[in-house]
C-alpha cells in the first residue's frame, strides 16, 4: 500500500544540537513537502521539492535545511536546533497531475530542550 | 501571500445532527482542499474541489469561486466524525499548500 513514513515518530534534542527527520514515501510522487504545525499557526510550508536532488525554500525556511536524494526520501535536517522548533513535523508527498492525491505522514513530534 | 480562515473554530454536535463548516480566502486560487485530521495527528484528504459541488458519502463540498469560499458540509454526524477539519488553498501546487486553523468538530452519543 502506497504510504509516506516518518521517522522518527517522537523526538527529544537539545539545543544547539543537530536533528535529522526523515520522510520515505511508495506513492512515486514526484513533489514532496514538509510542514510544521503549531497551535495559533495551523500548518507552515518548511521546504519542498519538485524531484530527486530538487529543494526548495518554503515559508518559514529559516534554521531549516532539507535533501532530497532519491524520489522517496525527503529528510529535513536542523543543524543547530532551539527551542522555538519545538513542534509536530509532517512530511506530505503530491502528484500534480492528479491533485486529490495528497498523502501525510503521521508525524514527528520534536522537543527541543 | 494567500488568507485562508475557517469557521467555526470548533463545533459541538449530538450524534445525528448536521454542520456546516465554512473556509474563506482573500485571493485567487488553483487548487482547494478539505482534509480531516485524527486526533493524534495525521491528516487525510476528503476532497479536492477548485470549484463546484462534491459528495462523498455523508460529507458534501462545496466552492464558489466569485465569492472565495467554500464549504464543507456534514450530514447525520456519528461519533468517527470527530476531529479537526483543514482546508488549504494553493496558486500552484507543486509549490505547497497554504493551511486554515482548522475547525475541531466533536460529535457525542
């Protein structure tokens, strides 16, 4: 069954320190998305991409850096990490030939502390 | 940039009855989007719908262009309806879509 997976599912860090979130998805979609959702804000494009080595500057990219290796996997890597990226991440893939199929993952929750 | 907002931001039903939830937006758009979210986290797309009327099953969709906004209907609402509501818009979307808050719909015997 087509599927996009996160991993991990929950994440502790602490501040200053480098993590690393990673999104694999089956569907072959060729644009894949990661998003932070936050209470008061809803869901916020970090980055996205159009294909394998393809990254893109979303939103709110700022302390954000992302790769995109292959068509299935998508990682999204903070470098220094703070508290104020304490959140929920969600990895989405999309194939713009067919708009309705827009698939999630279930989500990381980091803390940073 | 794109306003999406969604009303109500949260709705308290009895087993049985029907809602209307409301998405608003301040530009033009390609595509628009209803998906449903557990509690717990993910999120699932119910429709797309960049215009017109849609159905699926008890859930009914639908968008009016001219006057930026749509409407996600629920009919006979079960407890398994419970949970937050998102639309999201996008001008193109390869490049993402922009998110509303959400309505939290609760449904209880």
């Amino acid at each position: 069954e087509a599927a996009v997976t996160q991993s991990p599912r929950n994440k502790v860090a602490v501040t200053g320190g480098k993590v690393t979130l990673s999104c694999n998805q089956t569907n072959n979609h060729n644009n894949m998305y990661w998003y932070r959702q936050d209470t008061g804000h809803g869901l916020r494009l970090i980055h996205y991409s159009y294909g394998a080595g393809s990254t893109e500057k979303g939103d709110i990219p700022d302390g954000y850096k992302a790769s995109r290796p292959s068509q299935e996997n998508f990682s999204l890597i903070l470098e220094l990490a703070t508290p104020s990226q304490t959140s929920v991440y969600f990895c989405a893939s999309g194939d713009v030939r067919a708009n309705s199929d827009y698939t999630f993952g279930s989500g990381t929750r980091l803390l940073v502390i | 940039g794109q306003q999406v907002q969604q009303s109500p931001a949260s709705l308290v039903l009895q087993e049985g009855e029907n809602a209307e939830l409301q998405c608003n937006f301040s530009t033009s758009l390609n595509s628009m989007q209803w998906f449903y979210q557990r509690p717990g986290g993910s999120l699932v797309s119910l429709f797309y719908n960049p215009s017109g009327t849609k159905h699926s099953g008890r859930l009914t969709s639908t968008t009016v262009i001219k006057e930026r906004r749509s409407s996600l209907h629920i009919s006979s609402s079960q407890t398994t309806d419970s949970g937050t509501y998102l639309c999201a818009l996008a001008n193109n979307y390869a490049q993402g879509l922009t998110f509303g808050l959400g309505t939290r719909v609760s449904v209880f015997p």
